[in-house]
C-alpha cells in the first residue's frame, strides 16, 4: 500500500515540475528579408478611404492599422521599402490632406453613446436605423456652423483634394517611386447564415437546419426560423412520447382484494401516465430545437479592399484591382475568435493584391523567393 501512494506521489511530483515553464508561441514572424533582394525602390502607403457601413473613427483607424501593417509586410517579400506610417500621417495632417476624425464627426456625448450601441449590436434593424440617422442629423448641425471661410467651428480647415499634383508630391516628399491608395470596402462580423455542414455546426443543428429548410423554405427572419424549429422539435417529440407511453414514467397498476379469494370483489387501480410522458417528451423536442438553433452559429469575417497604385513620379495611375475574402472556421473546434479570422482574411487579401500588382507592374520581382509562411497563409 505504501508503495503504491508512493508512486501515486511520485507521478504527481512528475506533473508539477513538468508544468513550471511557459509556452511560447510565435503567432507573427518576422518577414525573412535575407531571402529578398532589395530594389531600392519604395512605396508609401497612403491611408485607405473608409467605405464600410456602420462605420466610426476607431473602427476605421483600427482598420486602417490592421490593412497597413499587413501591406508592409508583403511589399517587404519582394523587396519594396516603405515610408514608415507615423511620418506619413504626420505630412498629410500637416498639409491637410487628412483631418482628424472630429472634423468630420460631431463629438457630442449622445452621438458617441449611439455609435458604441450600434457597434456593441443587439439592436433591431428599425433602431439601427433611426441611431444612424440622428447621427447624420448632428452632422448636418454640425455642418451648418462652418463659416464661410471653410473651417469648422473649432477652426480645422477643409482638407486639400489628392490630385495628381498632390500625389506627385508626396512622392517627392518621401523619394518614393509607388504611392499606394486604397478603400475598405467591406469589413463583415458575424455568422454564417446558411451554413449545413454538420462538421461545422454541429448534429444537432445540421439536423434541425435541414429539416427546417426542406420544410419551410426560406423564413422572413431569424424568429421565425426559430419557431418552425421548435415546431418541428414539437412535434417529434410527441410522436416519439406517444410511441412510448411507459418512458420516463412507467404505468403504475395497483390490485387491492377483499374476502374470499374466490368470491371476494378485486380492485385494480391504474394510473396512466402516457399524456404527461407525450406532453414531456414534447417540451423536450422544444427545447432541443431552441437550443440547436442558438448553437450550431459558425462565425465568420469577410474582407473587401480595393487597391489603386500611382506613380510617385507624375500621380499616373498604374494599377487598380480589388479582392474579397471570407474566412470561416474549419470546424467546430477551431479557433473562432473574429480578431483571429479578420486578420487571416486582411492577410490573403493583401497577399493575392500585392502578387497581382508585383505580376503586373514589377514582373521580375515574382521570381523572387516567397517566404513559406506566406504561401501557407494564402492557402488557409
């Protein structure tokens, strides 16, 4: 006996230790530029024009941080420098190209308060609308105080229009040889609506999802596919407590007998419990249909940018294209945290414009060594 608390100490002793240290996990690696060869050419990359809807000035730096920094890093694979992020911000306010945010957004506390509801969600479309709506309203007060000189009634003036002029010189400004403008286009949080794959979803799920869709079709809303769910749980349920009326409870008989066995009256006492196993049997069908329509959401994030490159040199417009990527989870046990799958799909949006642009206008770039890291991102 002793021998075996022994060993039992011993093992535990053996787990402890083995659990001291921390684990290290590189989620970002550095972009192996030795493998590169520089061109000595550079971009500087401009902030990208914000046309996502329910839009506001942290989401749109936010965004705008998460696209540059990925662009950065695959101008970097071929070999392209780029301006650092700071100094160009820093020549665009000073020239007014960029304004801040409150220039063009009324910093009042109710409009700050319907912005964070917006985005926190919850609300219905009706509401969403009318919070966006008085949001433009106090835009407009806000607009109808600008002076006539142009500046706002805290006193920032208009920004200045990027004309080709404009974008000439800041590509002098910076000795750049590429000057990079783009727009986010779409910027999409939520769930995959039509989503039938049950290792993605779940069993339960699956199977209310397809019976629901083959029965009902399409519903007006999200509430009323929840109701032909826990219709159709209903009255499964109740098929199956009617086909087995002694489960959960059992028929219950008692005989009671007085005088003679032979002649003496029997009384047999039967409790039936077949309605309330049925009536059981189907609040269980609701229930289950309720929770599988709750669960079983596969979350999803989708990316839309467009991408314009100028020449630093004249503002000619180069090259222009666009890509949109949606990322989903795997499975049901992959990571479905949104931060995770937008930054999957803001790096093969950029990956998949910078290649087509590299292709395109610096051809002899492409022979280039692509680090493995980033094919395997393209691929996911």
């Amino acid at each position: 006996m002793k021998l075996k608390y022994t060993s039992f100490l011993v093992v535990v002793l053996m787990m402890v230790l083995a659990s001291c240290g921390q684990i290290t996990k590189e989620t970002v690696s550095p972009v192996p530029t030795d493998k590169v060869s520089p061109t000595g050419k550079s971009v500087v990359i401009m902030p990208f024009a914000d046309y996502t809807p329910k839009s506001s000035p942290d989401l749109y730096w936010r965004r705008n941080v998460l696209v540059t920094e990925a662009l950065e890093d695959e101008f970097s694979r071929y070999g392209l420098l780029t301006a650092p992020e700071e100094d160009v911000v820093s020549y665009l306010m000073d020239e007014h190209i960029i304004e801040t945010p409150e220039v063009f957004y009324t910093d009042t506390a109710s409009s700050r308060y319907m912005r964070s509801e917006i985005e926190t969600g919850g609300w219905s479309d009706t509401m969403v609308r009318e919070m966006e709506s008085a949001i433009n309203r106090n835009k407009l007060i806000d607009n109808e105080e600008k002076d006539s000189s142009g500046n706002v009634a805290g006193g920032s003036p208009f920004h200045v229009s990027l004309t080709s002029q404009e974008v000439a010189r800041i590509g002098d400004h910076f000795s750049a040889d590429y000057i990079i403008r783009g727009r986010l286009i779409e910027f999409e949080r939520g769930v995959a609506r039509d989503d039938f794959n049950p290792f993605h979803i779940g069993v339960l799920p699956f199977v209310f999802n397809s019976s629901q869709r083959m029965l009902f079709g399409v519903a007006k809303s999200d509430n009323y596919e929840m109701l032909d769910k826990m219709a159709l749980g209903g009255i499964a349920g109740l098929a199956i407590g009617h086909a087995n009326k002694n489960f959960p409870f059992d028929e219950d008989t008692d005989t009671v007998s007085s005088g003679h066995p032979l002649f003496g009256p029997t009384v047999t006492d039967t409790d039936d419990y077949h309605a309330l196993n049925t009536t059981l049997w189907g609040l269980a069908g609701v229930g289950t249909a309720y929770l599988a329509h709750n669960g079983g959401k596969v979350p999803r994030a989708v990316v839309q940018i467009r991408i314009m490159v100028q020449d630093a040199k004249t503002g000619r417009l180069l090259w222009s294209n666009r890509s949109e990527v949606e990322v989903t989870p795997e499975s049901m046990y992959a990571e479905q945290e949104y931060r995770k799958l937008v930054a999957k799909a803001i790096r093969r949006v950029t990956s998949t414009l910078v290649h087509s642009f590299i292709a395109t206008v610096e051809s002899d770039l492409v022979n280039e060594p692509i680090p493995v890291a980033a094919a395997r991102d393209s691929q996911s």
